[in-house]
C-alpha cells in the first residue's frame, strides 16, 4: 500500500544578520561571574550585543553605555600572563570586565566604544590608518542616529520637578535636559552638584535655530543634536555631570502569564494597581450602583427652615370624591358635604381653620314674670334655649311694647318743648 505523499521540508528563512559597527569575540566577567565567558559582541549605537554564535540574529545580552563613567586596561589583580589583552568598563553601579584574543583587538574595541561614546575618534591609541578611517565612518553613522534620536535624560517635566527629580535620585545622574518654558521650542538644561555639603542648581538655555542647537553661554556652541548638547556638558566638566537615566531595571507592576482558552496562546497579565479608597465606606462590587441624593424643595422662603409638623395638630383633608364646589366666600366650608378629620405628618398648611363672624346680638332685657320675678329659663337643652320651637313672636311683642312704653315718657317731653 502506497504511503501518502508528504510535502517536501521548507528550510525556515533565517533572520538576517544585524549589521553593527564593529563585532569580534569578547571574553566578558560580570560581577557575579566566577569566571569569563565568550561571547559574539557587536557594538551598534551605544549598545554592545552579545551572541552565543556569530550566526545568531538574536542577542541573549546587551550592556548600555551610555552609564559608562570610564575605560581602563589595566590587568585584574594577580594575573601576570598576558597583561594586554584585558580591560574594563566601568559604569554607574557595577564594572564589567573583559578578555580578548590580542592586543590589537583590545585597542580595536577601545576605540569604537570610546568614538560612539564621546563622538571622537581617540587619539592615545595605537591603531593603522585603516582602523581610524573605520572608526570616522562610525562616527558619522552614530551622529546621523543621534540627531534623529531623543535623549534618554530628556524628560517632559517643568523646571521645578526637574530639580526635585535631581534631588530626590541623586544616584541616576546630575544632568536633565527639559522643554523650554518661554514657549520658544528650545531646550534647557538643568544641573545639580553638591558643594561643601549644599546642593547647587544651575539652568542653561539651549536654543533651536533651525537644525543647530545653540547653547547659551558666554561663548555660543553650536550643537547638531540634543544628544551633542549632552555631549558638551559632560566632556566640558570632565565627566562630572552624569545625564539623568531613570533605573528601569524593577517593574513596579506584578505581571504573569495566562493561557488563552480560545486559541491556548500565553497572554500577559499586568494587573493594575488599586486605586486609594476614600473615608467613606465603598460600595459592593458588582451591585447597582448608588443613586445621588434628590434636592428637596423647601415649602416655605429659602431664608426660614420649615417648622417641624406638631403630631397633636389635626389637618383637613377633602374627601377625594367630593365634587368640587365654588363660593363666593373661599373661608367659609360647605355644610352639606362632610369632612374629614385625620392626622397627617406634612408640612403645616394653615395653622387653624378660619372662624365664622359672629352675628351682633342686642343686650336683651332681664324678662320679669308675672309676680314680678326673673323669668325662668325653658327647660330642655341649649340648642331649645337659644332657638326655641315656640313662644318666639310673643316673646318679641312683649319686648317692643316694653320699649314703646319706656320711650313714651320722652316723646311726649320732646312734643311738648316744640309747643
């Protein structure tokens, strides 16, 4: 039985080579190393790469050099054989040293870090005319990449968090490039030292006239680039101004990797850092959320509180299915429909009901009886005493004849003075 055909291997494309300035093998002791270990450097920019093969296109180590504080070749302590083909860098916090295979090559490497660090070609080595020329053409190539490229001590802070920054972190550098604040596109450069125990802040104005940065001294220099800028500062100083360089070696946020249940790919997780709770107590997660609190519109003037209602107040209300019904009088309530009396916490409407006028009485005379005493009140209850059924007209005519009686004496005075 004839097996299935298989496709025919692809060789993988390889990924190209990166392209460096110089490359060569170095022989490079960290700090925690025991011993050296070689490796396959290359030097491009301010970076040197290092390679397990020189037919890797991925590097397993880099070392920044822009933190390099100086370059030394002399022997470690105790080796006497072939004293020539080591030295060292060392950096800002640790020195790395390094073995290479002859003296040539050790003032080859000498050379290309010194002329990508400084911008200069050395001239204390000895080197062939072709080794220099070598060295000019990456120069130029590292001054073509610096002019495009922002420094790392260029921070977008103001001028007071550039010196609280220096301050706070002095082992990150001493020198800060920042904006401008006259609005004008320059830079400024913003130093500080410390003299006889008392810090020193100094602020230099670079100016951007056209592709040339202009440093503002007593004596104008003309930079190409912001990382010449820096350049000028350092070597000016003898290296004592280090550019500020965040220390970036420690994540501030815990991440992990997770497994994608989709397609089973590993994700990176970085969970975010809790934000601050306030004082008041925080609300559950996942429920609704809470509403803000309703104005309440005061009943009476914004300038007076509303009086509490008094529980022992009874207010009236209308019976809902009462028609409505209209009088000439508005106080006056209707007496053929019934109301209701109920107690009721609301804000007081009107403090008591409106009385009725009273309707005006005449005094009424004492009635005397038939034997000359009071006359005695009719019995039965005071509705009958004050409205009574009957005896009302002759009560009425008994008074009017009294009253005629009374004014009978005057009348006839009166007649007889007009006589």
């Amino acid at each position: 039985m004839a097996s299935a055909l298989s496709p025919p291997r692809v060789p993988k494309p390889k990924g190209a080579l990166p392209s460096h300035y110089y490359e060569n093998f170095l022989e490079k002791k960290g700090p925690c190393d025991r011993d050296y270990k070689k490796f396959w450097a290359g030097l491009k920019g301010c970076t040197l790469y290092f390679y397990n093969s020189n037919r890797d296109s991925q590097h397993v180590e880099k070392l920044d050099l822009t933190a390099l504080v100086k370059l030394t070749d002399d022997p470690p302590w105790g080796s006497s054989r072939d004293p020539g083909i080591h030295f060292s860098l060392v950096l800002r916090n640790q020195e790395i040293r390094f073995k290479v295979e002859s003296l040539e090559s050790r003032e080859m490497w000498k050379g290309f870090i010194l002329t990508v660090v400084e911008l200069r070609i050395p001239s204390n080595l000895t080197l062939l005319p072709g080794h220099l020329y070598m060295m000019a053409e990456a120069l130029a190539k590292e001054e073509a990449r610096r002019a495009l490229e922002v420094p790392s001590c260029f921070l977008k802070v103001s001028r007071l968090e550039a010196q609280l920054l220096l301050e706070r972190y002095p082992e990150c550098g001493n020198l800060l490039l920042r904006p401008s604040g006259d609005g004008t596109g320059g830079v400024s450069v913003t130093t500080r030292q410390t003299l006889n125990g008392s810090s020193v802040v100094r602020h230099y104005k670079v100016k951007h006239e056209g592709p040339k940065y202009v440093i503002d001294v007593e004596e104008p220099f003309s930079c190409d680039s912001l990382d010449a800028v820096v350049n000028y500062f350092v070597t000016r100083t003898k290296k004592s101004l280090v550019p500020f360089l965040p220390d970036e070696d420690y994540e501030k946020v815990l991440g992990y990797l997770e497994a994608d249940n989709e397609n089973g790919e590993s994700v990176w997780v970085a969970r975010e850092a809790p934000a601050p709770r306030g004082p008041g107590p925080a609300p559950p997660s996942g429920g609704p959320r809470q509403l803000p609190p309703v104005p309440v519109t005061p009943v009476s003037s914004p300038n007076k509180l509303t009086p509490l209602p008094n529980e022992d107040e009874n207010y009236v209300i209308p019976i809902a299915h009462a028609p409505a019904a209209t009088y000439v009088n508005g106080d006056v309530t209707s007496p053929s429909w019934p109301v209701i009396r109920k107690l009721k916490k609301v804000a007081k409407v009107q403090a008591k009901p409106p009385k009725l006028p009273k309707p005006p009485v005449a005094p009424k005379p004492e009635p005397q009886g038939l034997n000359g005493g009071l006359a005695k009140k009719p019995a039965g209850n005071s509705a009958q005493a004050f409205f009574p059924a009957t005896g009302l007209a002759d009560l009425t005519a008994e008074l009017e004849e009294k009253l005629r009686r009374r004014r009978a004496p005057e009348h006839s005075a009166r007649h007889a003075g007009d006589l």
